[in-house]
C-alpha cells in the first residue's frame, strides 16, 4: 500500500518565541486516524518570503500540505500572499465572504474593522471552507501530480485557532483527503495509558512488540508528568485485517506492559474517572493545597462532570484548613500542613462537609522554597477518603520546577482516585514506607511512591 507524505506547516513567530505549538500533536493524532501519516512539520515567522519558499519546496515532495495560521486581518498574517507567490496564482475577492464576515461582527454589536476585508481574498481555483466560529475561511486547493500517473497534490490553508480550525478539519479536509489518498485504507488506532514506569523503562519493555510488528504498524510513545501514552496505528487493507493485526499486538503490548496499564482508549484521565463515579454512583469533591484547584479544574474540563463532582476547596492557609475542612488544630500544630495526618484529615473533612461518597486530597511542598531536610520541595501527600469507609494517604517524592511538581501531583491524584474508585489494588509500582525504621516493614495507609526518573 503506497505511503502517502502529508506534510504541516505552522505559521506564526510567536511560535519561535515560546509559544507551545499543540497543533503537531493534534493534527498528527487526526491524519493518522484517516490513514495518512505526517511525514514533516515546520514552524516559520511571520515573512512572506520564508513562508513562500517553504510552500513551494513542500509542494516539490508531499502530496498534500497543511498549512496553519496566518489566515487573519493583520500586517503579520502573511500565509494568503505566500501560498499566491509560491503557486504564481492571484488573490481574487470574494464579496460574499466579506458579507458573512460583517454579519458576524454585527452579531456581536461590533464594527468591522477595514483589514478584517483582507480575509475575504481567497487563491484562484480554491475552494472556501466556511468558519463555523470565527471570520478568517479557510481554503482548499488541488494542484496537478508531481509527476506523471501520480496523485494530485493538495494544498490547504487554516486559521491558526485551534477551535476554528478543528472544525474544517474534521467536516471537510480529512474526509477529502482519506478519500483522495487512503480511500482503499482500514485504519485502527489504540493507545494504552501507563502509569509508574517512565517513558525509558517502558520503550524498553515494548521494543519486542513493536520490533515484532509487521510494515502496516507503526508506533509512538509519549511522555507526560506521571504518565506515558504508547499508541499504535495500524494501517491494512481490510477491516478483518486490521482488527486481527490490531489484537495481536494488543497482546503483546499486555504481556509487556500490562501491569503499568491504567487505561485503554483516547479518553483523558479525568473523563475516564468520571465515567468509573458514574457508572458506580458516586459523587466526588476534592480539598487542595499545593496543587491551587489544578484537579478540581481538570475534573470540571469533562462535559457533565455536575452529575458526580460537588465541588471543591483549594485551602491554602491553615487557617481554611481548620476553619472548612475541620483540621484538628492541635494535630496540625504538630504535624504540619504538609503531612500525612493533615491530608487525611482534609480528605475526610471534604468529603465529609460536602456528604459525598469520595473526598480527595493534594498538600505539599511545590517549591522552589519553603522545603526542608525532613520535607523538602516535591513531597507531596494526596489522601482518598472512601469509598466506603477508610482513608488512603499516598507520599509522593517528585522532582523539577514548581509548575511540574504541580501537574505531577495533579495526574497522580488523579491516578490513585481511580484505583480507589474502581474498587481494585492500586497497581502504581514501588509502594514502600522509606523511613529507617521501617524498612522492609510496609505502612498500612501512608504508602510512598518514589517517582522513577524520566
């Protein structure tokens, strides 16, 4: 089955200036559910002639370029002027778009400034993908074969917002494309979602599936804070070729793997926890600390989360820590904000203050100050009170700058409140009291987990 190169171009110069360019990822996820992989991607500034050159070269080795940005009113939204250069074709107006682009702005009780007529130009022989949520269309263009007998070539234009974009991606760009270049294509894609192993530990376990696997496979790993996500694509002939190639390396990706596996499927974390209080009608509420309403804030990204989560309480002083989740004054005195008897209280007291079946808890010490030798930057607790009756407190030692630290401890609690909610043994690896005292010796609620280094 020919291999067809579908290559990104991403426009933007704040995206060489510290902006996170998430539309590889994203788009690359979407071509590879069609059936089509990204051979290439590129971010360039805001310069026309840059911008041109890189067209024109892309369009000499893919067979369809995808270009992101751009597209807007502005002196820096180039990408209309660049893909006319490349080509040697016009801008020609379109009145009809400038007519929708000011209905929308009156729509909004809003004047149409002059420049936004600039996205009313669109290449000669495009076609216009309408903006659903936005002004600036997108355009679509198809362009002679390289070479003689070959496919033809296909160059589309994107606004560079990803809700804008997502849209004509999904309703009119991919199926053009799978049909155009993967028609005959049966596509499978299957991610599982490991927790305790890091990203080295775990491509050494898989090197045997994926060495195994045949030319219709193919295989990424991803490295997230507490978290690797190992995909597989599959690309086959038929739909009962891609299945049987699909569960073969189901089972060997297990029999690697299988004991670090949280969850199959392309579900977040946070939906696939609120599926399992769902599904078990639970209702949840969340106390934290150092965490500053990171979980609470994932929690509520599902849609429909109201009908299991009550709510939560980012109590960062201990005076809401005494005051809304009933923290004994006296045991935090001794123990510190940062302890396992304080996070056990803050899950019972939570949980308890909003009469839900599950409380969850996060303190700790995200840095860069405020450690010390007994507890320094990284120690944190989560607690999980319910369900049914008893607390778990976990101490997790974790590693890096604040904002890492954070979002680790965030995923983690939200790792463990799925073990605990679906009734099983938690399986993250390495559960051990560290202290002198005890080793060997295995605490009945204070279990840590020492996270493996990347």
């Amino acid at each position: 089955m020919k291999r067809v190169r579908v290559e990104l171009l991403c426009a933007g110069s704040e995206l060489l200036r510290g902006q996170v360019n998430t539309h590889l990822a994203r788009i690359s996820l979407r071509l590879a559910a069609a059936g089509l992989a990204l051979g290439r991607e590129a971010s360039l500034p805001d310069d026309q002639d840059a911008l041109a050159a890189e067209i024109r070269s892309a369009l000499g080795r893919c067979d369809a370029l995808i270009v992101c940005g751009g597209l807007g009113p502005t002196f820096d939204d180039l990408t209309r002027e660049a893909a006319a250069s490349a080509l040697g074709r016009s801008l020609a107006y379109h009145p009809a778009i400038f007519k929708r682009i000011r209905r929308r702005f009156a729509e909004l009780a809003l004047s149409v400034p002059a420049e936004n007529k600039r996205q009313a130009f669109v290449l000669a022989g495009a076609e216009v993908l309408a903006n659903e949520v936005g002004a600036a269309p997108g355009q679509m263009l198809t362009l002679p074969a390289r070479r003689p007998g070959g496919l033809p070539r296909t160059l589309v234009l994107l606004p560079g917002p990803y809700r804008e974009l997502s849209p004509m991606l999904e309703g009119g760009v991919l199926p053009r494309l799978k049909k155009l270049y993967a028609a005959k294509a049966r596509t499978m894609h299957l991610v599982w979602h490991l927790a305790g192993i890091p990203e080295s530990r775990a491509d050494e376990r898989l090197k045997a599936p994926v060495a195994r696997a045949g030319p219709e496979s193919s295989f990424m790993i991803l490295s997230y804070p507490g978290q690797v996500d190992f995909h597989a694509y599959l690309r086959a002939g038929s739909d009962r070729r891609a299945r049987e190639i699909m569960r073969r390396v189901r089972r060997r990706v297990l029999a690697a793997v299988g004991r670090f596996v949280l969850w199959e499927g392309d579900l977040p974390l946070e939906a696939v926890v609120g599926r399992q209080l769902l599904a078990r009608r639970l209702t949840l509420a969340v106390a934290e600390s150092c965490t500053g309403g990171m979980i609470g804030a994932r929690l509520t990204d599902v849609p429909g989360s109201s009908a299991y989560f009550r709510g939560g309480v980012v109590a960062y002083s201990d005076d809401l820590k005494k005051g809304l989740l009933g923290v004994d004054p006296a045991r935090l005195a001794r123990h510190g904000a940062v302890s396992e008897e304080c996070c056990r209280e803050m899950a019972e007291g939570v949980r308890r203050a909003s009469g839900s079946s599950v409380g969850l808890s996060a303190t700790g010490i995200a840095g860069p100050s405020g450690g010390t030798r007994a507890k320094p930057v990284g120690l944190v607790f989560i607690g999980v009170s319910g369900p049914g009756p008893g607390t778990k407190v976990h101490a997790l030692r974790l590693s890096g700058e604040r904002e890492f630290i954070r979002t680790r401890a965030t995923t983690r609690a939200l790792q463990l409140l799925l073990d605990s909610v679906r009734l099983a043994r938690p399986r993250l690896v390495c559960y051990h009291d560290s202290s002198d005292d005890n080793k060997g010796k295995q605490s009945r609620n204070h279990k840590e987990i020492r996270e493996a280094s990347r």
